[in-house]
C-alpha cells in the first residue's frame, strides 16, 4: 500500500524551497546589501578649514553671498552639486571671495523631507555642508524603498567631526517641533516665496551695492563665474 504521506512530504520541501529560492531573490544570498558611505577624505579635503556657522560656509566677511537651494534627495541635484558647487568652493569660498548658505529646497513630492532635517540637524553643530555632501555623494547607496534612518544614520557616523549622539537628538527621526524641522520648513517658505522652479537654484548677492542675481535652470560653472565677476 502507498505511503500516502509521501506526496505531501514531497509538496511541503517542494513549497519550502520555493519560499528559499523568492527570499534569495529579493534579498542576495547573503542578505541586504550594507550601506557603506564613501568619500568622507575628499569631503574634509574639500570643506575642512573653512569657517561654518549654522547653514553658512565661508568668511562672513567675504564680498558675495551665494544662497544654494538644493535637494540632497535629488540625483541631479547631486551631479550639480559635483560639477557647479564643490568647484566654486574650491576656487572662491576657500579664498575668501565668497561665502554660501545651504537652503533646502525639496524636489519631490513631500515639502520637508528626512535628508533636509538631517542636514539642519548636522547644521546645528556647524557640520551641515560636510553632511548634505556625504548625502549626496552616496545616492546609490539609498535602499530602493527610498531614504530611511539607516541611511542618515551610516551618513552621519562618518561626517568628520559630528557628534553622532547629539545629532540623533536634534534629528529625532524628523519628529514635528524640533528646531531642525522648523529650519527645513522655513527654507522651503523661502523658496516658496520667492517662487523658485523646480530645479536647483542659486541667488548670487552683493550686500554691499544691494545688487543680486538669480540664476535658474541649473547654471553652469561658467554662468556662475560670470555673475560672480559682474557682482563683484
């Protein structure tokens, strides 16, 4: 007589190594990738040395102010930053010709999103330039499900020079009401108000002659040398 337990064993190993083989699939054979953070030498080679305070970068005497709206969320945001930004801190903002403030400007569909807050939260000890920057330079590593804390956690772990404990007590996970969301929502008002496109955007400012520029449509390095010249 057949051994009428057999077929159901059969189906039940059959079902388990289905189960095995989706999970392989979904997560690799040795489970989540890790998010590893790169590129924390050329960011304190780039920044370290320059005085910051709060949002800003640069001298605050320095003769050109250059307010940088900007999404660390944003993949093009990120090349721009590489090719547009990190030149002009290179070339001016070392040298003391200007000087820049961060400003979030969210792309995308939430209007205060968790990069932002946690930029403001590094912000608050003066280390906010030197995180939106790490953020940016390891947007692949962003889990496929989007930003989440583990990000801005392994983000914050190597931005030189931060206090990790006190930033996970001024970021609190974006809860409402801490000092780094307010920042983050008024940068957002700002640009609101000003009625900025949705792309990155610089607002190039001589305080002393009152004169300024805005340039949109994601200028170029040139296009923000000339108006550094005109202004100047």
């Amino acid at each position: 007589m057949p051994n009428r337990w057999l077929p159901i064993t059969v189906l039940s190993l059959l079902a388990i190594g289905l189960a095995y083989a989706i999970v392989s699939l979904s997560v690799g054979e040795k489970g989540p990738h890790p998010i590893q953070i790169e590129g924390t030498g050329d960011v304190q080679e780039l920044i370290g040395g320059i005085h910051q305070l709060d949002d800003r970068l640069g001298d605050e005497d320095a003769p050109i102010t250059i307010t940088v709206f900007q999404d660390v969320q944003c993949p093009r945001c990120a090349d721009f930053q590489a090719d547009v930004i990190d030149p002009v801190i290179e070339q001016y903002v070392r040298t003391g010709e200007v000087q820049m403030e961060w400003k979030n400007f969210p792309l995308g569909l939430k209007p205060v999103t968790l990069g932002a807050i946690a930029v403001e939260a590094a912000a608050e000890q003066d280390h906010g330039w030197q995180y939106a920057e790490l953020f940016m330079r390891n947007l692949d590593e962003v889990p496929e499900q989007g930003v989440n804390q583990e990000y801005l956690d392994q983000v914050a772990s190597v931005t030189p020079k931060l206090d990790t404990a006190a930033w996970e007590e001024a970021n609190a996970s974006g809860a409402e009401g801490t000092d780094a969301v307010e920042s983050a929502q008024a940068d957002v008002d700002l640009a609101t108000e000003l009625r900025l496109p949705a792309d990155p955007v610089l607002v190039i400012e001589n305080p002393a002659t009152g004169a300024s520029e805005t340039l949109e449509d994601v200028p170029s390095l040139e296009d923000v040398e000339a108006a550094i010249d005109r202004l100047g």
